[in-house]
C-alpha cells in the first residue's frame, strides 16, 4: 500500500500526518471514545470513511453540538426501528435532530396509546444493548425506489430531492428533509447485528454513530422517556398522523402548527395515497412541511 498525507486539525493547532492508503477516519481518534464522527473537508462523515491524500480531518466530539445531533438522529433510527418491529403497517416520515431534542413523524391505523410507548422504549433498550452497527450504503434512485416500495414518503423524497440535486431543493420539500437526502449520492443506513443480518435500514445522508452502544445514547434518548404528540396535517399531501420523540427540555419536539384550526378527530384524516413511480419522478407530492433529523 503506499501513503497518503492528511492534515489532522485540532481546536488550535494542525498536525500532518503520513498514513496508508484505506486508513478510516477512526484510526486518527483511536484513542479518544468521545469522537463519533470525523468533518473531512469540511463536510460530517462517519468515522468509518476512507480518507483520501490531502484531506484535513477534525474529530467531532459527543458532547459538541454536531455531535449531539449526530447522537441525536441516530437514536431516532433505533427508535423508528423499534417502531417498525412492534408496528409493521407504520410507514415513516422524517426523522430529524432538533434543539434539545429528536423525533420522528410516523403514519400509523391506529394513533400510539400510553401502553405503545412503553413498550417501544422497551424495544429501543433491547436494540440498544445488542450494539448493532451504522452502516452507510450508496445506492441510486432506481434501486431506491425498488427497496423503499411500500414507504411512499421516502420515496416522495427521492423524486423530489434525489441524487442529482441541489441541498437548496430540501427547503423546497420540508425544512429538515436533507437529513434524509442531498446532493450528488443517495445513501442508506442499515443497521446491522454481530452475526451481519441487516436488522433495519433508513433512507438517510448521514453521518451516524458507529455503533447505537456507544457513549450517551440511552442517557440522552432513553432516559427521558418518550413523547408522542399527535400532529394535524400542514399541507395537502401530509397525512402523518403522530410523531414520537424525545423531550430533551422545554424545547424538544415543536407542537404542529395548526394555523388558527381547530383538531381534527383522527378517524376525519385522510390515508396517504399510494405513490407510484411515474407519479413521483413527475410531480410528486410534498411528503411533510414540518421542521426537521435523523
């Protein structure tokens, strides 16, 4: 193999460094565990991405605020996860950090009970202490599309902001869509158990823990507890009918805007319509106009 140079930037200082060809940004924090992420160039990537001749790298701690996000949206994958494994039906919406906090918006037959929660805070631990790992997948629009066939909020945001296009498009779509999708790449997180099964995988740009056991996470996820909070539809094609998340302060997870309305009982929603490929690739509808993480 033959050797790279990188430039690992401190808080006051930059130190080049001579490393092999393949190194991952991990192998620069090694020793220290409070580095979860790594910005290359500017740009958030996860520890495990391949560093490149001439690329300056920064370690992101825990405990700064990219990092709190990062703890933050990842914990909402392990909470849409445990969703999905105790509600099947439940099709997802968006998932984001937010100040103090994190949800994500699902749409679901029956709205969430007292009795649900606890047993999705339940599962979450479980998934939790099974130290399944973040992994990140490139893939294109088509098989996109193909692998995200029954979720038709994902793949309203493929169509509308998929790879190709511009980061301006995500306040096109919904402020906090581009956590899900960006420019260039289109990406997929799995999430992946010791044996290598894929236990659950997300539409998501990233970046993400390494592993959902490291440092934080049921201290600043779990042990709050969860929230729901039934949310009214904001645009003619949202249709979500509740968001679960964390309540990290007075600040967490924002109450739906309901314009001057008053709510609406749950059996007087609409269900999303289906979205068939031609549709979406043509004018497809905005899947939420709320606030964004995962």
């Amino acid at each position: 193999m033959s050797d790279i140079k990188v430039v690992l930037a401190h808080a006051d200082a930059r130190e080049d460094r001579t490393v092999t060809t393949g190194t991952r940004a991990w192998e620069l924090f090694a020793d220290d565990p409070s580095v979860i992420a790594a910005r290359v160039g500017g740009r958030l990537r996860d520890l495990a991405h391949e560093l490149c001749d001439g690329d300056e790298v920064e370690g992101v701690a825990i405990d700064s605020p990219d990092g709190r996000d990062i703890l933050r949206h990842s914990t909402a994958h392990v909470m849409a996860q445990a969703v999905q494994e105790l509600f099947p039906e439940a099709r997802l919406g968006i998932g984001p950090p937010i100040e103090n906090g994190f949800y994500y918006d699902f749409d679901v037959e029956t709205p969430f009970v007292p009795e649900d929660l606890e047993k999705i805070e339940t599962r979450m631990r479980k998934i939790v202490k099974e130290g399944q790992k973040f992994s990140r997948r490139v893939t294109t629009d088509a098989d996109a599309l193909s692998e995200l066939a029954d979720e038709p909020y994902k793949i309203e945001l493929i169509g509308l902001k998929g790879s190709g296009k511009s980061d301006d498009a995500a306040h096109e779509v919904a402020e906090g869509a581009s956590v899900e999708v960006g420019a260039g790449e289109l990406t997929i997180y799995d999430n992946i158990r010791r044996n290598g099964d894929v236990a659950w995988s997300d539409l998501c740009r990233g970046p993400h823990l390494p592993h959902q056991a490291d440092p934080g996470v049921q201290a600043d996820a779990l042990g709050r507890g969860l929230l729901a909070r039934r949310r009214e539809e904001q645009a003619a094609a949202a249709h979500l009918r509740h968001r679960l998340g964390v309540q990290g302060g007075a600040r967490g997870a924002p109450a739906p805007d309901r314009g001057g309305r008053a709510p609406r009982p749950p059996q007087a929603r609409p269900r999303p319509r289906p979205v068939s490929r031609s549709r979406t690739r043509s004018a497809p509808a905005s899947p939420s106009s709320t606030p964004r993480a995962a």
